[in-house]
C-alpha cells in the first residue's frame, strides 16, 4: 500500500470514528474543507464542527474509500458514505452517496485544501426516501 493509499484509508477511517476531531487532525493548523462550492470550514476547530455535523446527522455512518488518485487537479479522493439519517430531526432513511474530494497536500503531509463534491440532489432524494 502507498503512503497515499494509507493516508487516505486512515482519513475514511476518521469519518466513521464518531470522534470528528480525528478528522481534523488530517488537516494543516489552517487547513479547510469546502462541500460542493459552499463557504469554506477553514481551521482545525471549523473542520471538527463540520465533521461533527456529518457525524451527528448519521450516527451510524461509515465512509470507505473507494480509490486515491493524482491527476492535473491535484489529489483525489474518491468515498462512499453509506448511514440513517437517524440524528436530531432525522428522517430515519437510509442514504448512500459517493463523491470525491480535490486535496492540495501541504509539505507537512496534512491536507491544506479539501474541495468535496457530491450530488446534493440525489442526497436530497434520499434523505426524503423518494
């Protein structure tokens, strides 16, 4: 396994910790992480409350990876969130969603730059179990 390849399944890992802090701990002092275009989290406590968010809204989440790639836009990760959507105001419904994250690798090793992508609509659609 490549230190990529292990990096990025330790921070899968992360996300279906419950512990949104170990998430965070991937990324740079001022790192950030933006979802589909929105306003960035920028800074280890924003990326631990944003993480906490996911975590809360599917209590039972896991996140695999399913590949790490290098191309011109920089590194891809490449996951899978599968959880219900059991947490305050939850629907109950079951989701399934992949997506990817663009990451700029700062030269301690820690992600500087997240830019995830993942289709909201169909999240949407299945939040509402349509």
């Amino acid at each position: 396994m490549s230190e990529l390849d292990d990096f990025a399944s330790r921070y899968a890992e992360a996300w279906c910790s419950q512990d949104p802090e170990k998430v965070a701990a991937f990324f740079a002092e001022r790192g950030s992480i933006s979802i589909n275009n929105g306003p960035p989290a920028v800074g280890r406590a924003a990326i631990t409350d944003e993480a906490r968010g996911f975590m809360t809204t599917f209590p039972d989440m896991v996140v695999t990876m399913d590949k790490v790639s290098r191309d011109s836009d920089g590194t891809k990760f490449h996951w899978t969130l599968t959880g219900t959507n059991t947490g305050p105001g939850g629907t109950g419904k079951r989701v399934r969603i992949s997506g990817y994250e663009v990451w700029k690798i700062d030269n301690d090793g820690l992600i500087a730059e997240s830019k995830g992508h993942f289709d909201s609509a169909e999240y949407e659609r299945q939040l509402k179990g349509e």
